[in-house]
C-alpha cells in the first residue's frame, strides 16, 4: 500500500508519498481500507513537533477518515468485514490506503453518508457536540459566541447549537465567512478584523455578555472572548490556530465566576467509549434527519497532502478539507 508519510520533523510540502507495509489488524483491531481522510489544523502541529503528542518516525499525519473494514482483530465482535466505517486514529495514521485501528474509536456510518462526507465528520463534529453538550451543557435559550466561527469545527459549533436551541453569534475574519455561518444558522455575525468583538456582544447582548464562548483560535481573540462571557459563563478552549495561548487573567475567572473548560475529544473518547460512541451515534442521526449538512470546501488527492494541510493551516479554509484516497496510485 502506499502512504503520506513524515520521516522527520517538517513543513507540509516536505512530506513524502511513498510504498509502506501492509497492515494486520491486531487484539481489539480492524484494518480499514481507506477511502478518504479529512485534513485538521492539527496535522501542521503533529509534522512539526509541536502538538501534545508525537508519533514515532516514520509516521502518516491523519486524525480522521472514513472507510471499509478489510480484516479483523481477535477479539472484535461488533463490526465484520466490508462494513463501513468512520475513525478517528489517536496518534495520526490516516493519510495512507490502509489504517489499522482500534474499535474503540471506530464507528459505523449511515448508508445516507458518502465516504468523503464521513471522513471529515468525526474530530470536528465530534469535537463540537462533546464540548457543548458533555463540557459546557449548552440549554435552549442560552447565547454562544462562536470564535473561528467558519472553520472546521468552528462551523460545526455554530450547527450544533441551533440544532440544540441556543443563540448563536458567530466571529470570523471576513464578510464571505459570515455570510456562511449565516446560512448555518448564525443569528448574528462579528467581523473581528473590522469591528470590536467586545463591543459588538455587548451591543448585541444589551450589555449582559454571553453564557458560553466557544474558542479554537486563542490569542487575543480569545482573551477578548472570555472577557465576552457574562458572570458565570463557561470558555471552552478547543485550540490556538492563531499560534498563541490566551493570557486569561486568574482574578478575571474569579470576578466572574467562570469555568474555563478543556476540550480535549481523544483522551475523552479512550475515557468515555461508551459515550462516545452514544455521542456519534446521535450525530448521524442528525445527519440523516436532515438536520446537519457538513460543508466541504475543497478536496485533495491522497498525494497532494502537503498542499492540503498548508491550505488549513492558512486559516483561510471554510468548513472541511478532505483528501480522495480511494482514487490514489496503488502499491
């Protein structure tokens, strides 16, 4: 089979596609036959160096992706060969024709869903339901401000939370990206290069600021969320895709009486499998029902990976990337 692969730390053009061995599936494992993947901002971490994990040399970036299982394990009894499936692989793996995977974080697809669809589903909308549902227990009636609000699984949130009954204000850079978290439910928009984000909530919340925050870009973006939230609100740190930590002053969350709350889906996933797996399984029902609809901005072949991940990494992307794996070159 053949592979996007790191060989050592490096930009995304530096990457390499090349033969690599077959996969067997071990004890708790299948082996997908992969069909498409899709492409997260945390993959330009990962081929860095610099994200909470580092796989071993050689390595094939990938957090999710979507396919047909091949082979089984020992010791797997829920799924059999040829069902399809979507994955969520912990320490990347899924830039390449076959992933061997535990079951734990893998889950069945609709016959409603297409694989490129499914390839891009699990991190982002997996992300955004266990942090407005599990972390920050969104209600009906609450107010969200979405920071990233047309990204990945920034648009996720701003779908979720209507989907969930909340108010949605959804922050993003330019005037093409709100006009699309519109048309997925934004109530209302904040352009964060042209206007002030404080000053446009407290206009927009008569002054009483929001319940929850939603943050994957960090920064002073971020601390100017937090400081958005109403006394008791909840911010949920989801990621720094503008390259810095947010400076949240101690005394701030103590004045509000804040929960500041990590969203960290792998680590939850291994924890909560049952949950999880309730988890997605209700997000397909929301996709069959019609009520969610994944956007997909741009699709890459298997071997033009590097190029993908450098178009997110940009931050310019809005909704998902994905690469065609399904039609790449055979070993």
């Amino acid at each position: 089979m053949k592979a996007v692969l790191c060989h050592e730390y490096c930009a995304p053009r530096e990457l390499v596609y090349e033969g690599a061995p077959r996969l067997t599936a071990q004890r708790g494992q299948v082996v997908v036959s992969m069909k498409a993947a899709g492409v997260n901002f945390a993959d330009s971490l990962i081929i860095q160096g610099k994200y909470q994990f580092k796989p071993p040399f050689p390595f094939s970036p990938g957090l999710e992706g979507a396919g047909i299982i091949q082979a089984l394990g020992s010791q797997v009894s829920q799924f059999k060969e040829g069902d399809r499936v979507m994955v969520h692989p912990m320490a990347a793996g899924a830039f390449a024709q076959e992933l061997a995977i535990d079951t734990a974080t893998t889950w069945a697809i609709p016959p409603q869903m297409e694989f490129h669809t499914a390839a891009g589903f699990c991190v982002t909308y997996g992300t955004s339901y266990h942090a407005l549902k599990d972390r920050a227990q969104l209600t009906s009636g609450e107010t969200l401000l979405v920071l990233g609000a047309a990204g990945g699984v920034g648009l996720t949130a701003v779908e979720l939370a209507k989907a969930m009954g909340a108010k949605v204000i959804a922050a993003a850079s330019t005037p093409e990206k709100l006009a699309l978290c519109t048309k997925y439910g934004a109530d209302e928009t904040i352009n964060y290069t042209t206007e002030d984000l404080r000053e446009r909530v407290k206009e927009i919340t008569g002054g009483q600021g929001v319940d929850v925050v939603y943050d994957p870009v960090g920064a002073e973006t971020g601390l100017a969320g937090f400081r958005s939230l109403r006394p008791g609100g909840r911010f949920l740190v989801i990621g720094f895709a503008a390259g810095g930590v947010p400076a949240i002053p101690v005394n701030l969350i103590l004045i509000k009486r804040s929960s500041v709350l990590g969203v960290f889906l792998g680590d939850w996933i291994i924890a909560n499998e049952d949950a999880a797996r309730d988890n997605m399984e209700e997000l397909c029902r929301l996709y069959v029902a019609g009520r969610i609809d994944p956007h997909i901005s741009a699709r890459y072949p298997l071997q033009r990976a590097g190029e993908a991940i450098e178009h997110v990494a940009t931050r310019k992307v809005e909704g998902k990337v994905v690469l065609d794996i399904e039609s790449a070159e055979s070993a």
